[in-house]
C-alpha cells in the first residue's frame, strides 16, 4: 500500500535527502545505467529447509533490554465500526483517486471496491504462489498514478527453485464500473534466494517527494541472510519507481544488491511508513516477544537475526538488542508479541487528535494499536481491543480509519458520538 503523504514533497526528508553521486561506473554493472534487469543471487544455501533457531553467537553476553517496551492494557474505543466488505485472507490496500479501493487477496485475486461499495476482480494479475505467509501481498499505486495509471504488486513468485519474493508494475483499465484489467504488467525487481519459507516482508512506500519507492523484504525464516549482504532478504531497499538501485543509497557505487539497500537486518517487515516530516517508520515481525517499530535510516543495521528483544519460538534466547549496541534497536518492542501487520502515520482531519500518530495494525495482538511520534523519538498511547486480528490499516480520503481483518472483513472507523 502506499504510505505517500499529500502534497509534502516540498519537505525536507532525512530518508531521501541523499544527494545523487556522481558514478563513473558502478561495480558490478549498474541495470539502470545498462538497461538490463538485474539478476539476483540464488545462494546454494536457499533451498534447505528452513532452520528452527537464529544461528548463536555464545561470545555475546546477554544484557536484557529495560526500555521500550510498548504493550499496553486495552483502553475504552473512541470510533464506531461499520463493516462495510468483505474479502478473501486479504493483506494489503491502497485507495484510488475518486475513492476506490484496491484489496489484494493472497490467493491471487486483486479486487477493486468502488466507492459504491460494489466489488470487481481485476485482470492480469501475475501467477502468485499462495499457501503459508506467501501470494499476492501488496499494492500501491505510484505517485503519479493520476497521469501514469501505475499500479505496483508485491508477491511471492513461483520459480523453479522455489518462490521469491517479486514486484511487478502495469497500468490499470477501468473502461466501465464492471470492468477492471491491468494491462502491460512487467516484473520490475526479483528478491532471488528462491526457496521454502515464508516472512516476505513485501510492503511498498514511496518517498515523499515521489521519486523513490521503498520494499521491505523479509528474510524467508532463514535467519542469517538479513546479514548477508549479498542477498535481498532482510533489508529494507530504496528503488527508483522502475525497480533498479537507487542513486544516493549507501553502497550504490558497489553496484548489485548492495546497491539497492538501504538497511540491513530485518526479520519480517510488514509495515513501512513516511511521517509528515520525512522519517520513514517500520514495523516488524520479530521472534516470540520482539516485535519491533524502529525508526529506518539509510545504511543502518537493524540486528537481526543476532539481537532480538525476543527469543526463538522455540525457547533457545537470542541476545537483547543491548547486547551489541552497534546495532540499531528498536524504538518500541512487544513482549508478549503483537504481530504487527500494516500502519499508517494518520493525517487525517476526522481524528484531527490523532494527526502525527502511527497507527498499527496487529495481528495475534487483535488489536489497533496507536503510537505518537515526535521526530525521533515514539510513545506507546494507546491499544484498542479489537476482538479479531487485523491485517491492515488505511486512512480514508474522508479521514476515516479503514481496517482489513485476516478472516476478510473491511471495517469504517470514524469518531464515536
Ligand atoms: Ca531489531
Ligand atoms: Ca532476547
């Protein structure tokens, strides 16, 4: 989904203010320069099954993590909810221009709600490779859609060795209100590393001034290749809108994939947004008890799978971000864990209190989760019980708060009374 925010391009963003260097050639190539898709690694390693536990380090001595912890009690909701859809395990959402919605549905189906209400499927749609955590996963529309039509998907590609995650982009037809195709869909980027296991990551954000789009892609259940940097899982990537290595990322002039990162160490993102002031937030997936919103910056490694505020799911601990400070931790983390799904940072007028909040969607949790942000910094406000687990969150046009159950159900939130 995309996570823009209207007419802010003219803010200064820390996120993508990074000057375009001037690069004789790149190592390695560069695929914008040449033209040509960039190949990804498809590591020996890939096609194992998926390890029970993080790789251990016994040479790191624990020191627990005493600050940050942002689990909340549940608190009175201040919104009435209407449902108003209802969709197949849905995962991502984006509005269209004229009050629209796109749903993607993980199974392969990419619906259209109008502003009606009534519901469409939308044709051309790549071949996804459904089951687990994996299908079709998100969508956004490009910053310059009202021109371009661009639509963007996000999902897990089957291949030969086993899926990968990719993103593809076409143009969107909407001849009349029972008709929707997407037309010239071409593959912009491929994750490589195809094999089992889930944690995709797969969510899309463009940077304020429009010229860039952000993928978090998760590390597969795999652990060490967040630290890899020769592999596209676990990071977070800064992508011009054709899918190549953007100028100005940390290691562009190394060319391949560390050209196109932009932080490193990340388990399973699933929630990426830019504030009104051009910082980029991120929800993550941790082990049991680490979830993590951490605050993205360019070049920055995130951790995992060597620290965690959590654990394995099987017991065995992992070191607490402490441990090794030379990482960046996280600003909030989860203990017992949340599930983070989608979030947005609300501008909205309706909830004119809430302007400069995150909004998270969580997922075992069964909640909606708001935290305020003030620059860097993030404080847990409140946690609302939503008696179901929810997949994402949207901010209407109107400014209503539009949520998508994991059982499929589209809810309206506005302002109670
Ligand atoms: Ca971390
Ligand atoms: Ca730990």
């Amino acid at each position: 989904m995309i996570r823009r925010l209207a007419l802010v391009a003219l803010l200064a963003s820390p996120a993508c203010s990074a000057q375009p260097q001037a690069q004789s050639q790149p190592a390695n190539g560069d695929a914008a320069a040449s033209g040509q898709a960039f190949v990804p690694p498809q590591p020996a390693s890939a096609s194992k099954p998926v390890p029970k536990n993080a790789p251990q380090d016994a040479s790191i001595k624990n020191v627990p993590a005493t600050a940050g912890k942002a689990n909340l009690p549940a608190t009175a909701q201040p919104f009435t909810i209407q449902k108003i859809g209802q969709f197949e395990e849905p995962f991502g959402m984006e509005f269209l221009p004229g009050g629209g919605l796109l749903v993607t549905e993980k199974a392969g189906a990419l619906k259209l709600r109008h502003a009606d209400g009534s519901v469409v499927t939308v044709s051309g749609v790549p071949k996804v490779e459904p089951g687990g955590q994996g299908g079709l996963l998100d969508v956004a529309i490009a910053p310059d859609f009202a021109d371009s039509k661009y639509v963007y998907l996000t999902y897990s590609e089957p291949g030969e060795k086993g899926s990968a995650l990719a993103l593809a982009r076409g143009t969107l037809a909407t001849p009349n209100p029972a008709r929707a195709a997407l037309q010239n869909v071409s593959v912009l980027w491929r994750s490589g590393s195809n094999g089992p296991g889930g944690q995709f990551g797969a969510r899309v954000a463009f940077s304020p001034d429009g010229q860039y789009l952000f993928l978090s892609s998760g590390e597969r259940q795999r652990f060490s290749p967040a630290q890899d940097p020769e592999q596209l899982l676990g990071k977070i990537l800064r992508l011009t809108l054709d899918g190549k290595a953007a100028p100005g990322n940390p290691m562009y002039a190394e060319g391949g994939v560390r050209a196109m990162t932009w932080s490193t160490g990340h388990r399973n993102p699933y929630g990426l947004a830019f504030a009104p002031d051009g910082r980029l937030w991120e929800t993550e997936m941790g082990p049991r008890g680490g979830d993590e919103l951490n605050l993205i910056e360019a070049g920055k490694n995130y951790g995992w799978p060597v620290v965690s505020n959590g654990d394995n799911y099987s017991g065995q601990p992992i070191p607490d971000h402490p441990s090794k400070p030379e990482f960046e931790a996280p600003k909030l983390w989860w203990n017992p864990s949340i599930s983070p799904g989608g979030m947005i940072i609300y501008t909205g007028d309706l909830f004119p209190q809430y302007k400069g909040s995150a909004f998270l969607a969580a997922l075992s949790g069964q909640a909606l989760i708001r935290v305020e942000l003030n620059g860097a910094t993030a404080r847990p406000a409140e946690q609302w019980d939503m008696g179901a687990r929810i997949r994402d969150v949207i901010q209407a046009p109107d400014g209503a708060i539009w949520l998508l159950q994991d059982d499929g159900a589209l809810d309206r939130l506005t302002p109670k009374g």
